[in-house]
C-alpha cells in the first residue's frame, strides 16, 4: 500500500501527536475542517513542543480521497462528525480512530463499512491549550486488524507512523484495546475528580487504589464480555505511573480544569451500559459518573442559573 495523503479530522492532543508523527513524512497531511475554524488553522497553524507547523486545511470530501484517514474528534463529537468522515472515506481509504473507549470502530463502520477499519490503540501523554500542544516522550501507538493478521495495509501505515512516536503492529489488537479502556475508565476520571497530576498518584497509595477500586469493576465488565482479562493485564500504577511528569494531566482532568465538556459518557457510561446489559452490578463506576457530570455540569453554569 501506498500512502500519498492522510487527513485528520479532529486536532486535539491525539491528532496533534497524529500530525508531529507524519512531520517530514512523504506524504500530504492535510487537516479537516470548515468554517471559522479552517481559517483559523490555516491562519494560526498548530505549535507543538514550542515549533509551529503551518497546515494545509481542507473541507472533507474536496479533495481526491486520502490512503489513510485518521478521526481524532472527541467522543462526544463523533456523531456529527459521521458525514464529514463519509465524505473523506473513498473506495481504498483506511479509516483508523484515535478516540477513547469501545464503541468509535463500531460506529464507524456502521457508516463507511467494516473493510475500510484498521484498529487503534494510542498512549500518549499530551496537554493541549488553545493551539498549543505540549508532548512528552511517554508511550506509543499500536495497530492491527481487527482478526490479528498482518496486513499489508497494517504494515505501511505502521511503518508511517513510527518514529517521534513508535508506531508498533499488534496481533491482539481487540485486546489491547480492552487494556486502555480499562485504564482510560479508571485512572482518568479518578483523576478528574481530584484534578491533581501525576505526582498525586505516584506518590500517594490511596490514590492508586482509588483507582483500583474502578479496575476492579471494569475487569468484571471484561469477562462478562467474553474477554479474558486478569488483574495480570493491569501495570503496576506505581511503576507505570513512574515515567510520566509529575505535573502532568489526562485528559479529562484537562477537561474539567479547562471547563470542556468531557468524555465521561464515552468512558463510564458506556461501561454502564455494557453492564446493564449483561447483568453485572458496577456501584463504583455509577458513583464516579455521578461525581465527573456533577462538576461538568457545574463548569457549564448550573450553578448560575435561576431554579
């Protein structure tokens, strides 16, 4: 497979780390959007550890279809975002999500069509402010077919996308999705409740098992769901958490201190759904969604507002 263009659809602290990996890359990156925000990118560019990238903006479906399409939206966002991607998606397009949680390939290809998915999982460690993005070297991408093989479409955009970031070729990649999930659902939203960095939960236990407390649940989830993880798939927190600096933020801490929406629903609320569904009691995550729509809510104006 040859890939001559990507585009990128959605430009937070995923597809920004998406574009720094193709930086000098043969190939066109182009950048989706409309409107105001178009000409903003195009006027602005992106600055990512400090260097700005100009970028090259384009309405979705204007231009010959890409060899790779990367959806780097917000949860929340992708929904009105299906049309956009359609548009970009021509008969050899790979369509690759960067997006948090289980449900984002489903729904894809529910709307360009099972072929043109290869499956992602990404862990990165990025706070983006405005249009500025700050990136440590923590983490690393994996990729794979949704069966386990080994593709040629696997290998080439693997190959593209390795080097800033390693970009490796997973066998289970259903898995190892399974594995963030279980991490992003846990650490993520303990994280926001307490809005304090890294070095809290390098340094303090109660906040690792805080955390804990939800992994427990979510492996629960797991096996109802047919996938065989243990509490040997969950990193040690305190060795994991070691690596990454200790004023760091995930990003729905970001979220809540930046007074964004966040991706509780894609995380938690999807958890809670797959466990009505399957008759598995999940108490900790109930109260942890209760607790992250509570400040939500909060940072949108409830409070403000007349009863």
């Amino acid at each position: 497979m040859d890939i001559q263009a990507v585009s990128i659809l959605g430009l937070g602290a995923e597809g920004s780390v998406a574009l720094r990996a193709l930086a000098g890359k043969p190939c066109q990156v182009r950048i989706l959007a409309r409107g105001e925000r178009a000409e903003r990118l195009r006027r602005q560019g992106i600055t990512i550890n400090g260097e700005t990238y100009p970028l090259h903006v384009a309405e979705p479906g204007t231009e010959p279809p890409p060899q790779l399409l990367i959806v780097a939206v917000k949860g929340y966002q992708l929904g009105d975002a299906l049309e956009d991607i359609a548009a970009e998606t021509g008969p050899d397009t790979v369509v690759m999500s960067l997006l948090n949680g289980l449900s984002s390939e489903r729904i894809l290809a529910e709307r360009v069509g099972q072929v043109h998915l290869i499956y992602c999982m990404s862990q990165i460690n990025a706070k983006k402010h405005g249009q500025r993005v700050d990136f440590q070297p923590v983490g690393q991408i994996w990729i794979g077919e949704r069966d386990g093989s080994v593709t040629d479409r696997v290998r080439a955009v693997c190959a593209l996308l390795n080097g800033w970031v390693p970009c490796r070729i997973s066998r289970e990649i259903l898995s190892d999705i399974w594995r963030k999930y279980l991490f992003n659902a846990s650490y993520n939203t303990v994280q926001a409740i307490l809005r304090g960095p890294h070095l809290w939960f390098q340094r303090i236990p109660e906040a690792r098992a805080a955390v804990e407390c939800v992994m427990e649940e979510m492996l629960r989830l797991a096996n109802a769901q047919g996938v065989p993880l243990t509490w040997s798939d969950v990193p040690d927190l305190e060795a994991y958490l070691k690596p990454y600096p200790s004023d760091g933020l995930c990003s729905m801490a970001q979220d809540i201190l930046e007074k964004r929406p966040t991706e509780i629903e894609l995380l938690i609320g999807e958890a809670l759904e797959l466990a009505a569904a399957s008759g598995v009691e999940m108490p900790v995550c109930r109260f942890v969604r209760h607790l992250v729509k509570t400040l939500e809510q909060a940072n949108a104006g409830a409070l403000e507002r007349a009863p």
